[in-house]
C-alpha cells in the first residue's frame, strides 16, 4: 500500500485532509496542476469529475477552457487540438465513451501527445450496464497509452499529479490513463490529503519549447501522411517511448516521494515476501478484499499473499516476476473478459506471458470476477487460496478460467 | 513570409491579391484540382498567423506526405470526421495560454474539410463547434464527392451524378437523393457570418475570407466553396475553372452570404433571382462525364430543383434581406 516514509513530511505540504470520493480526487488534483483546456462528455461513473471541473472553472477557481463538447469522440480530438497548440490539457471518460474515443486514443499517442485522462472503469454494452469493471479499459490496452490502475482516492489524486510529469517530460511525451473502480471508488468517499497547490505546481512545471506546437512563429505540419516507407520507424519510436517511459515513471514516483513523502511502485505486494500462493488484483475493490482473505488464510496457517498491478502500460514484467518468484501457485484476478482466447482473463495473459519469458512456470488460475460489479466476496478470495493450494499439489493449470460469482 | 499579414482592406482587383504562397508548390494534387486551388487563395488572405486544422480527404493526403508538407503555416490533421473538435481545442488552448500569460499567440484557427467531411461523418462535430460558438472559420471544399477514397457519394453529391457508389445502372441512374442543403443547417446556428463561394469568382471569394476571419472575435464563420475535381466528375483538368463558373452562372451553386442576419445574394447571383438571366443548365450539365447518361427527363427534374432552390433563396431574401 502507499508508503509513507519515516521522513517527517513538510508539514505545509499537507493543507487538509478531505473525505473526497475517487472522482472529487480527481478533479482536485486536476485543479491542483492548474490545466488550461479541458474537454469532456458526461458518462456514468466519470460524471462528478467533470461536473466538479466545470464548477472550479465556473468559479474561478480553475483557470480553464471546459469544453462541453458533443461527444467522446468530439472530446478527445479537441484535447488533441488543444494539446498540439500548447496547452495542459485533461479529459475523462468512461465505458461507450472510451469506445467511442478508440480512433483517436491511436492518434493521440502516435502524434505524441502528452494528454491526462481519468477512467473510472465500467462494463460495456450490450446488455447495457452503468456499473463498474474494467472492460472498457482491457479494449483499449494496446493504444499506446501509458496507463496506471489506482487503488485508492489518495493514490488516485498523486497518480495524476504524477501523470502530468510523466506525460509531459521529453523523453516520454505520451498520454496517459489514470484508471481505477467505477463506483466502488469513483463514488466511495475516502480521506485524501491534499497538497499545496503551489508545491504540485512547482512539482509539474510547465516544459515549454520542449515539443512541436502548433505556432506560427515556427510552423509544423503535424499529422501528416506517412508511406510504408516511414510508417514503421515513427510507429516504433511511440512503441519505443511507451517501453522506456518505465525508468521516467519511476524517476517521478521517487521524486514525488522526496516531495509529498508518498511512493507507489509498478506492482506493489503485501505479505508477498515469503508467500506460497498469491492472488494477482488490479484496482480497489479486488486488491483491498484480496487482502483481506490473505489475513484470514495467514491466521489458518497458509502463507497468502496479495500482489497489486498499479502500472499497466508498459507492462511491469521484470518487477512482477521478481515478486512471483518465490509463489508456489498464482491467480490472477481480472475483472473483465477476452472473450475466444485461449484463457479469457486479458491480465493473466499478461502475467502468465512475462512469467514464461522469464523462465517460470507456475501452476496458474485465471479467474473472471466483478463483471459489472457482481459482488466479489471476500470468502470468495480467501477460497481461492485454497483452490491455488489444490492447484500447487496438483502441480498444473487449469486449461479454462474460472469464472467467480457466476450464477 | 515574416513582413506578410492578413489583408487589412478588401481585394478590389487580381492587382490586389497578396503574391505570397503558404501552400505548395510541392503537395501532389492532380493537375486542375480544384480544391487546391481554393486553399491557395485562402492562404493568401488568412496570411502566416493562421493554424489550420484538416480533416482527412484529398488535400490532406496530398499535401503532407513525410517527409514533405505544402504548409508554410502551423497545420494538423487528426481524423476524417473531427476538424471542427480539433479546431475548438486549439482556439481553447490559445484563449486559456494567453489569458494566463503562458503563450501570446494572435493566430487564426481554420477547419478544413471535404464534402464528405463536413456533410456526412463530420456534421456531429461541426454542429457542436458551431453551437458552442468557437471562433474558428470553417472552409468546406466541396469537390461534390468522397474523392480520396475514389469517387464515392456523399450528402453533398447531386442528385443523377455518376460516382462509384452511385453507379449509372439499368434500374438506378446515378444518385437518387438530392444535395443536403448544408449552408440552411449551418446558417440555422445562427453564427455570425456564413456564405457561399467558388474557385471561378476568387476576388468574391478571397473578401469572404476576409470578412470571415473578421468575425470570429464574434463566434464561428463558415465558407462553403465549390470545387471541382476533374477525374472525379469526368471534365478536362483545363476546364476546373470554367465548369465552377458555370455552376454559378446557371444558378446551380448560388453565391450568397448570411452576414449577421442579413441574406444576400452576391454578383452574379444576384441577377439570377430572374431566372432568364441565368445560363441554361445544360451549359453545365454537358461537359461533365458524371451527369452523361442524363436522359431529357432528367435534366427537367434537375432544372426543377435548381428552380425550387431559387425560390426557397427568394423567400429567404424577402425574410432576412
Ligand atoms: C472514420 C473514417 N472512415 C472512413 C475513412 C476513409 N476516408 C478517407 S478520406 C474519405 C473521403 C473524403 O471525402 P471528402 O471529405 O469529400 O474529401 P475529398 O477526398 O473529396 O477531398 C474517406 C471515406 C476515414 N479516413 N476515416
Ligand atoms: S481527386 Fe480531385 S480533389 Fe482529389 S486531388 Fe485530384 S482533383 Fe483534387
Ligand atoms: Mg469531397
């Protein structure tokens, strides 16, 4: 979980402690780095973000242009219009709205484009639900963002703090995805504590001249046409940029420590130390009851473990495997679904892939839970540690996911 | 380039007309493209402090091909059906970067689409950028056609007109449906200023421009020029020029402006509320090879819609003249 280090903290860097829903995090903090355009289309859970938005910037709070755009489509390619023309720019959105977005989630990171966006996630349509997984966000893994997974309101309010550094440092420039529950956090209140606004400045400074804007003191033609002959090599430096963004990212987390005391790493493990079975989560609702059913399975005596994926993209291959190495068995968690893979949980794909390239193999078992927020019990996690102690004796994986809470 | 500034006064004369370029020479369009032709000469008025958001269509692809672009001002393309959104990001960022003293840039932002990206897939976000009020222009280049993707219908292609998706067969002849009367949608906006042009009338079309980028202080602007694209209506590549003349000259394609709630027609469509002064249509109907197969009948019809067309820009001049 988050680490607060013994360092006395600046005591003026904390100006409150608020109860703040995930989503009122959010907006404080995007307030917090002082953005200049933001561009938004309401969506079931992402609504509050930009409601608040709109309040700070009708207030004067915020500084802004809030463009109430006519869709998600309309909202992402005004971001990328503000973002080539110089500005900070945030964006938030949710489920169809993401989907709705996919062309230009490509475009935004092929032109390089260092663009915040939050993404409570929620199961798609059909049959239509408004409730939380994490379905929209898998759709859209391989669209060259970078793309964080939080797990509380306080991690979600420093990741986009951190999310502006990263995105706008010149050796990434990339977008990035501050993701985490739709409801089960966008909408759960949690105490946050908010920083000076003038230190998050100092923290996120602005990095004029540091990439092509749309300027007519120096004219640039973004976006143009590239041949078989050139689409290659531009493609791969974004691919490339995505890759190496892994030392910036955690460059800034130290950084961000030294500043606000507060340190998240790419996967973060509890009791993982000497842990024979381990449940691999994503978000809050699945790593907080993982932990939960591990302290209950640690009092019977079987040595649980509970390992969190907080950077997404790029995939933290070499920082999981080093925390599963010791496993015995692992699970993994995914709450949401590749449906006609050859196992249908799209995260314990990543898993099972960076553990095999490492040269381990492991009894593993995907589990599907939490589709459109069907109750994860914590009985539910704690049996699947009893599931993964079968699975270690039996000494192979199972060929099919197992699909949780299923009626 | 650095001396050069938007026109100050209007454009009298060809005399007039600022001999700087800031598109091409270089980008690949066919020989007798009109569409290039129409972004030359708004170039010229709009001037070095313009930032140009294009959607995807034939000037796009052929004027940005890596690692060469034709444009000597800041220009992006991001999709076929958001120039309008990108074109409110950017005049947003420029708003929010110089009320905040970050940036100090006095530039124009222009959209620029085809038919097909302004009629069809990109209405939604011209209709939004439009409502919101943006101070952006926005230049429709009406090739009468998706002309990138080889000459296939779009809202904007006339009713009887050959293209690849609106074939001349047996049982259906050429498009069935009418043009979409895009300026009444635009204009229904009720933004500051809205008008009609064409590559054949340049100086009526270059004080449009004009007047355009001078009321974007007040909100949105849009030109709907016409442009003909030889291979893609089957004319000679001399004749682009000719055929958008006569598309006015016989009222086919009226020059008219919606300045500030004013409707006005413009020379020489203004003589053409009598309809013996425009030229036949057949004038304009002949030398294109995508109306060819027109039978008699067919061209009665299409005199009858240019006629209703006239009669509704009629009652219009008598509501808002
Ligand atoms: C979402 C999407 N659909 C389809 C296309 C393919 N496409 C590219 S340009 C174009 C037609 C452009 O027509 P128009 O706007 O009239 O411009 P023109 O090519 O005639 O200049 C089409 C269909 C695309 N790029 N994006
Ligand atoms: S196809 Fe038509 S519009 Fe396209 S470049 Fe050629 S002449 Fe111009
Ligand atoms: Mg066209």
């Amino acid at each position: 979980m988050t680490q607060v280090l013994e360092k006395q903290r600046e005591s003026s860097i904390v100006v409150e402690k608020k109860g703040l829903t995930t989503n009122y995090a959010i907006a404080q903090a995007v307030k917090d780095v002082d953005v200049d355009v933001i561009a938004a289309y309401p969506i079931t859970p992402q609504t509050t973000i930009i409601e608040k938005l709109a309040e700070y910037v009708a207030n004067g709070e915020l500084d802004a242009e809030f463009i109430p755009v006519e869709s998600e489509h309309s909202a992402l390619s005004a971001a990328v219009g503000a973002s080539a023309a110089g500005a900070r720019v945030f964006t938030a959105t949710s489920a169809q709205g993401l989907e709705l977005m996919h062309e230009i989630l490509h475009i935004a990171s092929g032109l390089r484009l260092p663009i915040v966006m939050a993404v409570p996630g929620r199961a798609l349509s059909a049959p239509i639900s408004i409730h939380g997984d994490y379905q929209d966000l898998m759709n859209i893994r391989d669209t060259g963002w970078i793309i964080y997974i939080a797990s509380t309101a306080q991690e979600a309010y420093d990741t986009i703090i951190e999310a502006f550094r990263v995105a706008e440092d010149p050796r990434v420039q990339l977008p990035v995805i501050v993701s985490y529950d739709g409801f089960l956090m966008s909408h759960t209140t949690e105490p946050v504590e908010l920083y000076d606004p003038k230190v998050v400045r100092e923290f996120t400074p602005r990095r004029l001249n540091t990439r092509p804007i749309l300027n007519p003191e120096k004219p640039t033609t973004i976006g143009a046409l590239a041949t078989p002959d050139w689409y290659y090599e531009i493609k791969y430096q974004a691919i490339n940029a995505l890759k190496l963004s892994r030392s910036v990212i955690n460059e800034v987390d130290s950084e961000f420590n030294e500043k606000f005391s507060r340190s998240y790493k790419p996967v973060e493990g509890f009791m993982i130390d000497d842990a024979d079975y381990v449940l691999v989560t994503y978000g809050g609702a699945a790593t907080w009851n993982a932990l939960e059913a591990a302290k209950e399975a640690r009092d019977r005596g079987l040595k649980a473990g509970v390992l969190r994926i907080r950077l997404f993209r790029p995939f933290p291959a070499d920082d999981l495997t080093k925390a599963l190495s010791n496993a015995k068995a692992i699970a993994v968690v995914d709450r949401a679904v590749a449906p006609g893979s050859p196992i249908e949980g799209p995260v314990f794909k990543d898993v099972y892939i960076a553990l095999h390239m490492a040269g381990i193999d492991k009894p593993m078992l995907s589990v599907i839970h939490g589709l459109s927020q069907r109750t994860m019990y914590i009985r539910d996690f704690y049996e699947l540690y009893y599931r993964l102690k079968d699975i270690a004796k039996v000494g192979k994986s199972p060929q099919e996911s197992l699909f949780m809470g299923l009626r | 380039m650095g001396m050069a500034k938007q026109i100050k006064v209007g454009i009298r004369t060809i005399w007039d007309v600022p001999k700087e370029e800031y598109f091409g020479p270089g980008q690949l369009t066919c020989a007798g493209c009109g569409p290039s032709l129409a972004v030359r000469l708004m170039l010229k008025v709009a001037g070095p402090n313009t930032i140009i958001a294009n959607a995807t269509g034939c000037i796009e692809v052929t004027s940005t091909q890596y690692p060469y672009t034709a444009w000597a001002v800041p220009y992006i393309h991001v999709a076929f059906e958001n120039a309008a959104a990108v074109a409110s990001g950017i005049e947003a960022a420029l708003k929010a970067l110089n009320r905040k003293g970050i940036a100090n840039t006095k530039a124009k932002v222009i959209a620029l689409a085809g038919d097909g990206g302004t009629y069809d897939i990109g209405i939604q976000a011209l209709s939004g950028m439009l409502e919101r009020g943006h101070g952006v222009l926005y230049v429709l280049y009406d090739n009468e056609a998706y002309m990138n993707t080889g000459i296939q219908r779009s809202g904007g292609t006339p009713r009887f007109a050959w293209t690849t998706t609106s074939p001349v067969g047996s049982k259906i002849r050429g498009k069935v449906q009418s043009k979409k009367d895009i300026m009444s949608i635009v204009i229904a906006h009720r933004i500051p200023y809205a008008a009609t042009a064409s590559i054949a009338y340049p100086i009526d079309f270059m004080n449009k421009v004009k007047k355009a980028l001078d009321a974007l202080d007040e909100g949105p602007a849009f030109l709907h020029v016409f442009a003909p694209c030889p291979p893609g209506w089957r004319i000679d590549e001399s004749k682009t020029v000719e055929i958008a003349r006569l598309a006015v000259d016989t009222g086919v394609f009226p020059l008219y402006e919606w300045d500030h709630g004013k409707f006005r027609l413009n020379p020489p469509s203004n003589a053409h509320i009598d309809k013996s002064k425009r030229k036949p249509l057949i004038n304009y109907i002949k030398p294109q090879g995508r109306f060819a197969h027109m039978k008699e009948d067919e061209i009665k019809a299409m005199e009858a819609e240019v006629d209703n067309y006239w009669d509704y820009l009629i009652r219009l001049l008598k509501a808002f003249g």
